[in-house]
C-alpha cells in the first residue's frame, strides 16, 4: 500500500469498486435494522426524512431532496408516511407561504432515536477490533469527495 496518488486510470477503476459497494452495504444496513425491533413505520425512505430534521431542524420538502440528492416526489411520500405515523407534522413557513416547513414530533423524535440506537449497535459489531480512526476517516474522505464530484447531478431531473 502506497500513499502517492493513483493516476486518473487506476483511480477511475478503484473508485468503480466502491460504487458497486455502497448500494447494496446501505440497503443490507437499512434492510437490517427494519428487520429487528424498529420502530413501525420506520423503513429507509422515513428514516432519511426523520433523521434530516432531526439533524437540520424544521426543512421543507424540496430542501430535504436537496439535501439527500433525492426527487421531492419521493420525499413528499416519505413526509406523507411520516406525517400518517405522527412522527412529523407541517408548519408555517415564514419564508415561504405555500412551501411549509416539516418538523419532528415528540414521537418522531423517539422513533428516530430509537433507530438510530439500533444502527448503532449493529454498526459497531463490524471491523472485528481492528478498524482503525484512520481507516474510517480515509473511508469518510473518499466517500465525501466521490458524493461532492456528483453534486452537480439533478435528482428530479427525468430519465428517459
């Protein structure tokens, strides 16, 4: 193993190798934790939303599409599944009138954290003892820098 940059060939190959991971690592994850004790009404797509807010605050829809390079057709799906569970409810917007902010509830709080607790305690069962700060910062590194390459990319542009 090498610290010297990768010419662009080699990079573009490597970089193709986590591409082909990431898929189905965060559906396997997200997949597992719906499995075990999850909150009802907690799958992928609800988890994202709660755990937007919980992070940002009160957003609007086409916010959190941006925010997670998600169609706003789909994240008001997943606001809707929210907003039926009791978990989020909309508010007033004072910047916009007819674009409302979304905002946890007590019970979308809850249900977040709860999630959030189980991920957790799957997540640190990986690596055995032996991943390091510096593995998961590099991982980390190479992930953001892969994610900021594409922000370019419309998520509710169609495609034919």
């Amino acid at each position: 193993m090498t610290d010297e940059p990768l010419p662009p060939e080699e990079l573009a190959s490597r970089l193709a190798e986590v591409y082909l991971l990431v898929g189905p690592l965060y559906r396997r994850v997200l997949r597992k934790v719906e499995l075990g004790d999850a909150v009802e009404g907690v799958g992928a797509g609800v988890r994202a939303v709660l755990d937007m807010l919980r992070l940002g605050g009160p957003m609007t829809v086409p916010q959190m599409g941006r925010a997670q390079a998600l169609s706003r057709q789909f994240v008001q799906r997943m606001v809707n599944d929210a907003a039926e569970h009791g978990f989020v409810e909309a508010i007033p917007n004072p910047a916009h009138r007819r674009s409302s902010l979304i905002r946890l509830t007590d019970a979308g709080r809850g249900a977040i954290e709860a999630v959030i607790a189980r991920e957790h305690g799957l997540l640190g069962q990986i690596g055995g003892g032996d991943l390091t700060q510096a593995d998961v910062d590099a991982c980390v590194k190479v992930l953001s820098r892969m994610l900021d390459a594409l922000s370019d990319v419309d998520v509710d542009m169609d495609v034919g």
